[in-house]
C-alpha cells in the first residue's frame, strides 16, 4: 500500500535555486508583555520551498503575518530583493509580489470557483472603478484578459468541472485548492502557505504537495510554507527553519533539521 510520501514526485518543471530575495534579521514581535517572536533571522532564496515549522505556539503564523504585512516587528528589519522595507503593509506586500493563503480558509463561500480566483486579479487590473462597474469598453477587454489568466489557473489545478459551483458548496480540500488557486491569480514572486494540508485526507494532501510541486517547478515561484506533517516538509522541503516558543532553534537542509537534537527535543517535549 503506498503512503503519502511514496506518492509525491517533484513537479516537472526545470528549476535552479537562485539568490537571496528575502532576508529577515533580528525579528522581534510583543503583543503586550507577550514575546511572539524573539530575535529570530533566516532568509528565502528565490525558487527555493522554504519550510517554517515547530510545535502549537511555536510563532509560525506570526512570521508570515510579518512577511506579509499584518503585523509591524518592534525590532529587526526585512530585506526584500535589495531593499529595506520599513512600513511593510498587506497592500504593499501584494504590490511587491507577496501572496497568502491563510490557515482558516477565507473565501467568499457564495461566489463561484471562477469568481472567486477573479479576485486574485484585483491588483492587476488598470480600469478605473467606475469602468469596471459599468463594464464599458477597456473594462470589457480588461476582464477577458483576467478570465483567460483565472481559465488558465482553473486547468492547472484540475478543477474546471467545478468552475461555476459557489465555493460554500464544495469539500474542505476542494476550497483549500480553490484559495491556492485565488493566491496564484497575483502572479507572485513568493507564495506563503499558511497550513495548507491541514486537516485533509491522505488523498487530498498527495494532490497538495503535487501542485506545490508544480507551482515551484514550472513557475518558478518561491514558496515559504508553515506545515505540521514532518513527512511531507522533509520530501518537499529545500531548506526548513524550525522554531519554539517564538525562538529559532534550527535551520538548514531537512537531514540537518532532522539529526538538530534541539528540534528533536523540541518536538518530543522533552526540552521542556
């Protein structure tokens, strides 16, 4: 009987690990008196699967959260392709080529499948509101540019029966495939991947890490991804960085991640 990792193979696409594009140095992040992260440093090369990993609590999502903008570090600076980011927001985040997709799934259950991947266009589109409210002439050729694009996306993912169906009425792992694919709409330069296989079936996730595969490997899209399923970060992971307690305790290859006594600890709770 195969098991899940029997059944991921890299995605088909040639690919080369390249610079350096983002560097994050010295983070610290308080709410109150509470240190979510503690003078933690680690960078991203471009096209590289970069894994965030630790236990519940560790500070995962707060890193992400800071990559793309929702929180604001009191200390440490991002360095994204050369340049120092001081006033990191969400918008300007996704104007930069950062996308997201979130641990809780945050579509719009009663839009379409179709309608809802539209929506990862916004920030390409150069009509005026009030073109594309009335749909008059360049609105009109703007849209069936997108569509082409979302049409596109929907064939990667294998998910053009279900094109027109609202959101709300689709499996869990079915939505998870929907807001990847709204993710991708921007065409980003990093992908961060917030839990992207929880709570799914063996099945669901094989399908998961062959598309984060592909979307590596034929688009070249950098991808930082928080996941608990240790087996499926060290098959398709280059490079992990482990945390706990908002601390970084580990960073390198899989096979160093894997023999670092702390992450061992760590993980076994033994260390606390």
């Amino acid at each position: 009987m195969n098991t899940l990792n029997d059944n991921i193979q890299p995605g088909s696409g040639e690919r080369q690990i390249g610079d350096v594009i983002l560097d994050l140095r010295h983070i610290s992040l308080s709410f109150g008196g509470v240190k979510a992260l503690t003078d933690i440093s680690f960078d991203v090369r471009e096209h590289e699967i970069r894994a965030i990993i630790g236990p519940n609590g560790a500070g995962k999502s707060s890193m992400l959260n800071v990559i793309n903008g929702v929180y604001r570090p009191q200390q440490g600076e991002i360095i994204y392709r050369g340049t120092h980011l001081k006033d990191m927001n969400t918008y300007a985040a996704a104007k930069s080529g950062i996308a997201r997709t979130f641990q809780n799934i945050a579509l719009f259950k009663g839009m379409t499948v179709l309608d809802n991947i539209m929506t990862g266009r916004n920030l390409q589109m150069q009509c005026n509101f009030l073109l594309q409210a009335l749909h008059l002439g360049p609105a009109r050729a703007e849209e069936i540019r997108h569509r082409v694009k979302v049409e596109e996306i929907i064939d990667f993912l294998e998910i053009q029966d279900i094109r027109k169906t609202p959101v709300g009425r689709l499996p869990y792992g079915l939505q998870k495939r929907v807001e990847l694919g709204r993710a991708l709409a921007a065409e980003p330069q990093i992908l961060l991947l917030d839990e992207p296989m929880a709570g799914m079936n063996v099945e669901e996730k094989q399908d998961m890490c062959r598309f984060i595969l592909d979307v590596n490997g034929e688009f070249g899209t950098t991808i930082v991804l928080i996941e608990h399923d240790m087996g499926v970060v060290m098959d398709i992971s280059d490079r992990v960085v482990v945390l706990d307690y908002g601390k970084k305790i580990g960073d390198g290859t899989p096979d160093a991640v894997r023999s670092n006594q702390d992450v061992i600890n760590a993980y076994l709770g033994v260390a606390h």
